[in-house]
C-alpha cells in the first residue's frame, strides 16, 4: 500500500519523518487516553525507535498543523478482518476543543472507504 497524503482546511496528514520525534514524544509522554492502545514513549530514543516503526504503516498519519508546521497528533487504523478497520486519533491536548478531531476523522474516514 503506498503512502499518503491528505489535506483538511486546517491540517495536513502524511506519513511520520524522523523531524516528528520532539512532537511526537511532547503529546505521548502523557497520553490523556490510553484506554484501547498504550502508546506511552518516556524519552526522546524512544520517540524515535517509535517514529522508524510508524514511518513504516501507510495508515499510521502524523496530523500536522499548516500554521505552524508542528505534529499535533496521529490517526491510525488497524484492518481486523477483510472489511473491517479499527480506528483511532491521539491529540496533543493544548490543541483540544478547536475541532481538529472531527476534522480528521471526517478526512481520515472518507480516505479508508473510498480510496481503498
């Protein structure tokens, strides 16, 4: 599956690059929910081993904000059965409650069952 790149009016989502391991280890030092995956990362060694792995999954996207050009979370799916995605989104929480999620999750949704 090749990778991708999607846009949102506020959010590019593409694939993790090495330069994402600092935001990526800023919202997963203290993940606020952890409830179906742990992805808790305690040093910046650690964000990058994490980075190399998730470069790697076409459905693992790194949400980056235009302004700033700064990861403020990820989106991923994982394929459970021939037709069916479990899916999911981490969100720094300084960028809660200004509807980035719904902005992904509408982007990310229309991208998995229509582009497949």
């Amino acid at each position: 599956m090749k990778k991708h790149t999607l846009n949102t009016p506020r959010l590019y989502l593409r694939g993790f690059m090495p330069q994402d391991a600092g935001d990526l280890l800023a919202y997963l030092a203290c993940p606020r929910s952890n409830c179906f995956l742990d992805e808790k990362l305690s040093s910046l060694e650690a964000a990058k081993q994490s980075i190399a792995q998730r470069s790697q999954d076409p459905l693992q996207l790194a949400l980056v904000l235009k302004e700033e050009q700064t990861v403020i979370g990820h989106v991923f799916a994982r394929k459970e059965s021939p037709d069916t995605y479990s899916v999911g989104w981490y969100l720094n929480a300084r960028y809660e409650g200004k509807g980035y999620a719904f902005e992904v999750a509408c982007a990310y949704l229309s991208f998995l069952f229509f582009a497949q």
